[in-house]
C-alpha cells in the first residue's frame, strides 16, 4: 500500500506542471485496481498453482 501512495503522490505532485498528470493517476490506480482483481481470483490462483506442478507451457485444463 505504501508503493501505491508513493506512486500517486508521485504524480499528484506534477498535477500544477503536466497535463497529462490526471490521466497518469489514472492509469496508476487502475493498474493498481487490476491487480488487486487478480490477486483474489480463485482462477488466477488455480492457474498460478497449475503452473508451478507442470511443465511451462502446459495447457490450464
């Protein structure tokens, strides 16, 4: 949570010099968001722990 803040904070910080400041928070949180969404996947679990028992490249069944 720390690193999430610091990158916002980041660039929060450029919001009075860039214009593109609002569209990098943006970016920044739903990146973050995104992430959270795949940490709690049972899918991405499920597939995470696949490939740690097989083979790279194996099919997910």
């Amino acid at each position: 949570m720390q690193e999430f803040i610091k990158e916002v904070s980041e660039a929060f910080r450029l919001t009075d010099t860039s214009n593109e400041a609002w569209d990098l928070i943006d970016a920044i949180i739903h990146e973050w968001h995104e992430s959270a969404v795949a940490i709690t996947s049972p899918d991405l679990a499920a597939a995470v722990y696949y490939a740690g028992k097989h083979p790279k490249n194996a099919p997910v069944p």
